[in-house]
C-alpha cells in the first residue's frame, strides 16, 4: 500500500509541475465509473 501512495504522490507532483508549466491550457476531468444513485440499484 504504501508503494501506492508513493507512486499517486509522484503522479500528482508530475500534474502540478505540468500544470505551472503551462498555465494556458484547459484541464478536462474524465471519470470512468458508473454512478449509483441509491441503494435500490440491482
């Protein structure tokens, strides 16, 4: 697990650095999940 969370931490850190280089360019979201609006599902 803490591989993990080592891993995510240098993702997020390489978007960041990412993002302060080019401050111009838009940020699209993509969620890639179905959404459960209640328990009744299934």
């Amino acid at each position: 697990m803490r591989a993990e969370i080592k891993i995510q931490k240098g993702n997020v850190r390489s978007l960041l650095d990412l993002i302060k280089e080019n401050p111009d360019l838009k940020i699209l979201t993509m969620i890639n999940a179905e959404i459960v609006a209640d328990d009744t599902y299934g």
